[in-house]
C-alpha cells in the first residue's frame, strides 16, 4: 500500500511536471500600457484600422495635446464615432483642446456633459467609461476653470494670465478652520 501511495504522488508530481513544459503562459499586456509604448504614428494607424477602439483615442488625444495640437485633438474627436465621443476621458481632451484654441463656452459644455454622463455611470463600469475618479476629478478642476473664466469673459487666448490663475483657484485646496466665537 506504501508502495502504490508512492508511486501515485510520483505520478502525480511527473504530470504537473511535464504539464508546465507543455504549457507556456504568456504575458498579457494592458491595452492602455502597450498603446502608451506606440509611437504616435503607430497611434494614427492602428486608430485608422479601428476607430472604435477608445483605448487608442485616449492615448492619441493625450499624445496630440502633449504635442501642442490642440486643432488635430478637436478633429481627431469630432471624427471618432459616438460611443468613442462619450467617454469621459475622450470628452476632457478635447474640452482641454478647445480652451487652448479659445473656446471656453464648448468646452465648458463638454466637461459639463462628461461630468453628467459619468454621474450616471455605474461605479464598476466607470473605468471602461473613461470616467474613473482620476479623469471625473480632472473633469471637475478643469469645469470650475471654464466656469471662472466664463465669469471673467477671457480665454486662454485673450488672457493667458488671467486663464491661467483661473486654473490655478481650482485646484486650489481648500482650508477649513473652526473658530469659535464668543
């Protein structure tokens, strides 16, 4: 009986054994981490081949923005199909891309439209939707800049100091002291 016991542990173990050879696991890469390592016209082609795919839009609208080319983000946008332009992520590129052109009233309305979709969104789905706590956190710093430049009546264009100030009251932290009066 020790015997057979032995045998069929030895077995057992020689099968895991020629099992790993067999059996090669590969690694999967994110989709977001390998369009990160693409070259922007790599970006552009494989976008060209699949316009609905929202991984690469969010990476080359990223990427055109970090270039300067807020006119080709604004295109690049308008072209994506509807599904692509809902994503909160999408949406907060080219609300950045229209404020650096000048249009604050557009892009005030997008970040105002992407916050309300992604309210909507459930919380395990938010991130296929671009509307993680990052993006939604971004989308609203940038809204409440768009909203005191509207109040000032400046763009980024007309007043880039003011624009600028404007951004930074947004994010600015905000103090809360308890004082106790008597």
């Amino acid at each position: 009986m020790e015997l057979r016991t032995q045998l069929m542990v030895l077995g057992l173990v020689a099968v895991a054994w020629a099992g790993g050879r067999w059996v090669r696991v590969r690694p999967v890469l994110d989709a977001a981490r390998e369009a990160e390592r693409m070259s922007l016209g790599a970006l552009e082609a494989k976008l060209a081949q699949h316009p609905t795919d929202v991984v690469v839009t969010r990476v080359l609208l990223r990427r055109y923005l970090d270039h300067g080319m807020p006119r080709l983000v604004v295109d690049t946008a308008h072209r994506a199909p509807g599904r692509v332009q809902q994503d909160g992520a999408v949406s907060l590129c080219q609300a950045r891309a229209e404020e650096a052109l000048g249009n604050v009233e557009t892009a005030y309305g997008l970040t105002n439209a992407a916050l309300g979709r992604c309210a909507t969104v459930p919380e395990e789905l938010a991130d296929g939707a671009g509307c993680d706590v990052r993006t939604q956190t971004e989308l609203a710093f940038e809204n409440a800049a768009l909203e005191r430049m509207r109040e000032w009546h400046i763009s980024p264009v007309t007043d880039p100091r003011r624009a600028s100030l404007a951004h930074e009251l947004a994010s600015r932290p905000v103090r809360i002291s308890a004082r106790v009066t008597n």
